[in-house]
C-alpha cells in the first residue's frame, strides 16, 4: 500500500479538503453541536494523506499563531480539523498526519509549543500522544468580539515548552 503525505498551503488545498470535512463537520451536522456557531480561523497548512485506493483519508490543518500567555506575547503551533474518513479509521493514518504536523512545528523555530482543542471524547487518543491538558482559561476573538473560549478542551504539547496553567489569549479566531 503507497500512502502519499502533503503539506499543502491551507487556503488552496481547500477545495481538496473540502469533501473529507464536510463529511465529518457538515453543516447539517454542526448546526447541532454546542459550538455549532463558532467562527474558526483557516489553518495556515494542512497535512493531507491520501491513498491511491481512496483518495484523501485524513486531514490535520496547521496554525501558526502569536498568542499571549499571561500576557506574554509566544509564537504556539496550533492543530485542527484533525479527521480520517470515517470507514478508513484505526489504520493509523491520523497519527501518521499529527506526526507529519509535528515535524512541521518543530521545523519553526519560533514554536514554543503546539495546542489544539478537543472534546472529552478524543481526550485519551491524545493523552495517548502525549498531548497535556491546559487547565487554565482561553479567550479568542470571535465576531462579537473577545470572548472566553470553553466550547472546547485546550491541550498543549511540549515543543520546547508547554504551560499547563495561566490564561491563554487566542489573540484571534479559535481553531
Ligand atoms: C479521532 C480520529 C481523527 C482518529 O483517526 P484514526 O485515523 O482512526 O486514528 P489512528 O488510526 O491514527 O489511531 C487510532 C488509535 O487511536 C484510538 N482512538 C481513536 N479514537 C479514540 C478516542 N476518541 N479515544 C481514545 N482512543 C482513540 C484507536 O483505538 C486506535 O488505537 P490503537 O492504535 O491502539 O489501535 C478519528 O476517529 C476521527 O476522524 N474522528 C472524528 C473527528 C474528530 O473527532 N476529530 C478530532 C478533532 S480534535
């Protein structure tokens, strides 16, 4: 089997995602959901793994962020849209994007640590990678304007250092 793994520019790599996406996060079905009306930022990158069989299977989108944490200004990787094809799960192919999403964090070396947010559903599949919870309070922006972000659970990793606690400033649209 030849898996093939893209790091793609997020905004012209959209129409590839598109279908994948819309098949997980549709709108009929996150018209449903508690941040159903959350406006998200566009991930700078996207990881795409595709197969010759199937197309895309997976996708990780990628945001590179100037955040404030306690008021400090720190340059974060953040990752979203973190999805496989719903029939192509539990082959690996997430793991192999958020690792492919990784090296390219680390890859800046402006990046002091990678963040993403879940739901308590997918809490273990990353505490099984390594990902810690941020207990702390987030806040972003959304068109109202500045709000606090709990719609989600805000998970860190260690890049060169990650802050597990504190009050994090999306300083932007959440992801
Ligand atoms: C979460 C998701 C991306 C995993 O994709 P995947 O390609 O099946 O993941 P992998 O095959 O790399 O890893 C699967 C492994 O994680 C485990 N796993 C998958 N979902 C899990 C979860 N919610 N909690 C704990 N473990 C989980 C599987 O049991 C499997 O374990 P194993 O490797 O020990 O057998 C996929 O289930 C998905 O698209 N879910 C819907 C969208 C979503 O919730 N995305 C996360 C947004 S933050």
């Amino acid at each position: 089997m030849s898996i093939e793994i893209d790091i793609l520019n997020g905004g012209a790599s959209w129409p590839i995602a598109k279908p994948l996406l819309h098949g997980v996060w549709g709108p009929h079905i996150v018209e449903k959901l508690s941040w159903g009306h959350v406006k998200w930022a566009n991930p700078d990158l996207r990881v795409l793994i595709e197969t010759p069989e199937d197309g895309l299977v997976c996708h990780v989108g990628i945001y590179f962020r100037t955040i404030t944490w306690n008021g400090r200004k720190v340059h974060v990787g953040g990752l979203g849209g973190v999805c496989t094809r719903e029939d192509r799960r539990g082959r690996g192919y997430a793991t192999m994007a958020i690792d492919a999403a990784m090296h390219t964090l680390r890859a800046n070396e402006a990046v002091r640590f990678g963040l993403l947010f879940c739901e308590p559903h997918n809490f273990a599949f990353y505490e099984a990678r390594k990902w810690q919870p941020f207990t702390g309070e987030v806040y972003c922006e959304q068109p109202e304007g500045r709000i606090r972000f709990d719609y989600m659970a805000p998970y860190v990793f260690d890049v060169v250092r990650a802050p597990t606690l504190g009050t994090i400033d999306l300083c932007g649209l959440p992801w």
